[in-house]
C-alpha cells in the first residue's frame, strides 16, 4: 500500500476520508496525494484571454491557500502528503491521477444519496467508483475506529468477478483484513436452488484460486434483494468494511440497469471498498 489517492473538497466528508487514509497510510508507511479538483470552466483557462488568465490565477491561488489549511492536521504529522490541484471538470480523470502515480487506493469521503437526485444527479463519489481502475474506499462518517478486522466481500460468484475477487484478496491481505465472502440469494436476483449455488460457488473458486480451501468462507444468505442481504450480513458478522465489484457502467447503460455496488456505497453507513470488473 505505498501510495494513496483522497481527491478532496474542503468539506467535513473529504476530511473524514483524509483522516480514514491518514490511518491506513501510518499503519503501512504509505504516502498520501491529495488532490483538489478546482473544476474552472473552459473560457477560465483558455489561452489567449489575460483577463481570464488572471481569474484562473486568483482561483489556483485560492486552492493552494484552503490546500494549506485543510492538510494542517495532527494526524497528518509523520506522513509524506503531496497536495496537487488539477483543472479537471470531469470525475473520470481521477483515475488518471491514479494510474499515473500508481497508487494502490482511492479513499473518498460520501454524505450518500438518495431519491431523484441519486438517478438523476449521482455524486462525485459514484462518479469515481464508476471509472476507477484502482479499487475505491468510500468513507461515510467521521473515522473513529479505522481497525479493519473483518470484511465482507459480496459476489455473484460468476466468472466476471475473478479479477475483483483477486484484486480484493491481495487488498484485504495487505490491510490484514479477515475475508467473509457472501452470495445473496434474493428475488430480485438471479435466484437459484441451493445446488445450483454450490455448483457454481466450486467452479467459481477453482478457476479463480485454483482450489477449493475458500470455500468454508462463503457464505449463502436469503433475503428481499441483494443490497440488503449484503447489508444485513456484514452487520450480522461485525463487519468493519463491506467490499463489493462494480461494472463501471457509464451514461444511460448505468442509470437503466442500475448498479448495485453504487447503491451500497451510497447507502452503507460502513466503509465500502470498490473493485471495477
């Protein structure tokens, strides 16, 4: 875990995710890059215009002025902490930040949402879990206890989810988290016989781990849908974060075939951990 993303707002949400990877980067020697995304329109920043260029200016300077004040945290004492601001209008790009200083995680702070304004809107949050190559944490309240013990990794065992599934192991492994897997039985679901489940549970961890030893660790539930059977488990098991794939489908595919990864991480009040399929 060397290097950590937390793009920021100056909000109490974006401080809540600074402080959650603060924990993680002293527990693992990580180093952070905090990234602001000053989101200046076009004509600001285009050339030609000394006018507009100054504006852009002011607004930079602004930014570096609430960087300063915002990574002026105790808990930020001992890490190496890289503020960078980009003039970025589209959330996507964040995983270009990512991939381009290979880092290991994206932390993010989320109020959540809900109703017309979570289909119509969505949240910055969502944006990022939608295009991350890098797996997402997505931190919902002040981080109190960081101490991920127990996770909860939510599959439908089919074989788009090998990489996730794999990409969340070596995670969970490098965080010293214990892996609780889950696959929800739900009417709203694809709902199988219990042989069904089992078969397709075994072919599933043979092609992924090559063996069958996980298999004690998977756990079948039953219940209304698949978002709270996942929700109702982890809270059941004590679960200190609940890790989930996600499609990253985008535009009109995503807002009529829904997501339900995107939906967890709206609506957890744990932290959610995000693999893109």
């Amino acid at each position: 875990m060397k290097k950590i993303i937390v793009p920021v707002d100056f909000s109490e949400h974006s401080e809540y995710a600074l402080e959650a990877a603060a924990y993680i980067a002293k527990k693992h020697h990580s180093k952070l890059i905090v990234l602001h995304m000053l989101e200046l329109s076009n004509a600001i920043i285009s050339v030609g215009n000394d006018t507009l260029n100054e504006e852009a200016v002011f607004y930079l300077k602004l930014a570096e002025k609430k960087f300063e004040e915002f990574l002026d945290k105790p808990y930020l004492d001992g890490i190496e902490v890289a503020p960078i601001v980009k003039h970025f209008k589209v959330w996507s790009e964040v995983n270009d930040v990512a991939n381009e200083h290979n880092a290991n995680l994206i932390v993010m702070g989320s109020h959540g949402a809900s109703g017309i304004k979570e289909v119509l809107v969505g949240s910055n949050t969502e944006k990022v879990v939608r295009y991350s190559d890098v797996p997402v944490l997505v931190i919902k309240h002040n981080p109190i206890l960081m101490e991920f013990e127990n996770g909860v990794f939510a599959s439908d065992f089919s074989d788009a989810a090998v990489t996730p599934y794999l990409k969340a192991k070596v995670t969970f492994d490098k965080l010293k988290v214990k892996m609780h897997l889950v696959y929800v039985n739900s009417p709203d679901g694809n709902f199988k016989s219990s042989t069904e489940i089992d078969k397709q549970v075994s072919r599933f961890l043979k092609k992924a781990d090559g063996d069958l030893e996980n298999l004690s660790k998977v756990n079948v539930v039953s219940d209304y849908s698949i978002e709270k059977g996942i929700l109702n488990y982890a809270n059941v098991i004590g679960a200190d974060v609940i890790a989930v794939a996600t499609h990253g489908r985008k535009g009109l595919a995503h807002f009529l075939e829904g997501s339900i990864s995107e939906d967890i991480a709206n609506h957890s009040t744990l932290p959610v951990m995000t693999f893109k399929i």
